[in-house]
C-alpha cells in the first residue's frame, strides 16, 4: 500500500531538501579557496597558472612541497610560531582573567570609565598601533626577537570583557556563601568563578592561538631575520622567488604547510572547539 504524503508535508520535506542542498553549496563555495590551494600545490612548478588554466596540470606532484620545506626553515619558523603562541595564551590567560574577576567582583571609583577605555581599544585599528608600538620595541631593544613580537598583545581588551561577562553570570550567592566561609579572593576565584567560566576561557584561548598563529603585519614588521620570524613572516620570501612574480604553486605548498596545524588540530578537536564557542555565546 503506498504511502500517502499530505500537501504540507511534502512542503515540509522539500523544503528540508532545499536547506541541505543551500548548506551543500555554502559549503562548497567556503572551501573553494581551500580546494584550489592543495590542487595548486600539487602542479608542476614548470607549468605555470595562466588564464583558464588554475586548476590541474599535466600530472600531480608533491615536490613544491619538498622545494618550499628546502627553500625555507621550516623547523625554526614552527619553533618561534609556537613559542609565541604560548607565550602570549599563557601570559593573556593570567591578565584577562584577573581584569575580568576585579571588574566583576569588585566596587571601585571609576570602574565603568576604565572599563570604556579598556573597551574603546577594540575600535581602534592594528595598523594606527604600528608606528608607536615599533618605537617602544626598539627603545626597549627588543628588535628582532620573539617577545618583540609577543609584548603588544599580553593585554587583550575582547578578552576582559569576555571573562568579565562570565563572572558576571555567576549566582551571587555562590560568592556570598564563599565569603562567608573565608573564601580569599584567590580561593573565590579559582573555585567559584572559574569553574562555571571554563568554557568560555577555552572558547577565548582558541581564537587567541587561532588569531595570533595567523598574524603578519605586526611580526614582519618588527623582525629582520629567521630567527625570530614566524611561519606567517617567513613566507614572504616565497613571494620574491621568481622575476616576474609570486611562483604560485610553490607559495600554495608553503602556505598549507603554515595552516596545516591548526587545520589538522581543527578536524580532531572539532566537536571540542564548537561546544566551547557554543558555552560561551561567541560568535
């Protein structure tokens, strides 16, 4: 006996078909980019990219990958990419949760205006910070090192707030029974507010690496040589390979070798990485 479909049904279902198909194609069109770049990367560096031809060439081939590892120290750059990282997570982990914690937990003269001034950096942009933050760095004759690099970015204004949004849900009377007990303001800390806030300091902590693993601007133009450059500033030597321009497969191959990483570490943890931003309502 065959199956009768109501009208509204079968507008139900062709619309979830549609949906999955919208999603399909969103999809696609976000990893086109990505796509493009592995296919590149796999081109004979002897076939140059020409109009109409962006896509494959006579056959695949991993040597750019095997050049752009020889051209380039790889081994260094990873090294320095991750020492910065660390530095700065660790180091923005202690001063963002502290910052949040007194704007949250305590009553002070002025609180709300360097609250507003702490906020207002975030509408100022990178590139004004560039010529200051460069003059301080070379006063303090840290030029061409990894905490040159590091420094600017201890402070995080988004990661105050952030933090201070979570203590700020809190129950109150979770800290006021924790004050009646004794509590210090370190025990208050670590054991009432953290807890119910981890999400949202792992959810931070990710964009944190994610941003800073990525960042160009500020380490090319505050290093001079390799061995304080990360992954990021160090592929600028691949864009002055060739005499008429970028070798294209080549810097695709250095380039998925810089985001592999946190590409690889994405796929593993992914279901980690959504439920933390989804804890912490970031978006």
């Amino acid at each position: 006996m065959l199956e009768t479909i109501s009208p509204r049904g079968l507008w139900n279902r062709l619309g979830r078909w549609l949906a999955i198909l919208f999603t399909f194609l969103l999809a696609i069109s976000w990893a086109a980019p990505l796509i493009w770049a592995i296919v590149a990367s796999t081109r004979p560096a002897s076939e140059p990219l020409g109009r109409g031809d962006v896509w494959f060439g006579s056959y695949l081939t991993l040597e750019n990958y095997v050049r752009a590892w020889s051209l380039a120290p790889f081994d260094l750059y990873y090294v320095n990419t991750i020492v910065i990282v660390t530095m700065i997570l660790g180091v923005q982990i202690i001063t963002v949760t502290l910052a949040g914690f007194a704007f949250a937990h305590y009553r002070f003269m002025g609180k709300q205006l360097l609250l507003f001034f702490i906020l207002l950096q975030l509408m100022i942009p990178t590139t004004a910070l560039l010529a200051p933050n460069f003059s301080t760095i070379r006063v303090l004759g840290l030029f061409d090192t990894r905490l040159a690099i590091a420094i600017p970015y201890f402070g995080s204004a988004f990661g105050t707030f952030l933090m201070r949004q979570a203590f700020l849900g809190v129950p109150r009377d979770l800290v006021d029974a924790g004050i009646i007990d004794g509590c210090k303001w370190w025990q208050l800390l670590r054991h009432i507010y953290l807890p119910p806030s981890m999400p949202v300091l792992i959810a931070f902590g990710l964009s944190s690496v994610t941003w800073h693993w990525n960042e160009f601007l500020w380490p090319l133009v505050v290093t001079n040589s390799d061995k304080s450059r990360p992954l990021t500033a160090g592929l600028v030597r691949f864009t002055q390979l060739g005499e008429i321009g970028a070798q294209w497969s080549l810097l695709t191959a250095a380039t998925l070798m810089v985001i592999a990483p946190l590409f690889i570490a994405f796929l593993v943890f992914q279901r980690r990485f959504i439920q933390s931003f989804l804890h912490s309502g970031l978006k």
